[in-house]
C-alpha cells in the first residue's frame, strides 16, 4: 500500500571511479524526495578525517549535480563534529 506521507530519501557515495556524475543524475532522477550525501568535516579537515580518494569540494559538487538534474530535489548532508572545527 502506498504512503503518500512517506518520503524516501538515498545517502549516496560520491560515485568516483565508478559511474561520476551520471550515477548522481541516475539517482537524483529516481523518485526519491532527498538525496543526501555526508561531507564529513569542514574543507580544512577533510585530508586527516575523511578518506582521501573523496574531497570536499567533490562532495559539494555531488549535491549540486543532484539538485540541477532534479530543482525540486531536497539535498542534504552530514558532518561529524569534534576534530577542531
């Protein structure tokens, strides 16, 4: 049965290496209501908290690729906090 008060939100990867930006389109395309995607840290602490295949400035790009396929697409992120922010 559906729930039209139910919202279906994806956390994603950043889909580097694998399908780039066409796997964020294919996604943020899908019918979902969020798209989210965790950046993790501020810009400055990402190469001694977060792996560094992924950046911070890749991630932001993530969100906003999400959002121009889909306007009306909510996008998200999480950062975790206490390494000096």
């Amino acid at each position: 049965e559906l729930k039209p008060s139910m919202r279906l939100e994806c956390l994603t990867p950043d889909f580097n290496g694998t399908s780039g930006l066409d796997g964020v389109a294919t996604v943020a395309s899908a019918g979902l209501d969020v798209y989210a995607h965790n950046i993790e840290t501020v810009e400055r602490l990402q190469g001694s908290v977060r792996d560094r295949r992924a950046g911070y400035r890749e991630s932001i790009g993530v969100l906003e690729h999400a959002r121009s396929v889909n306007p009306s697409l909510v996008t998200k992120t999480s950062t975790i906090l206490g390494f000096g922010e």
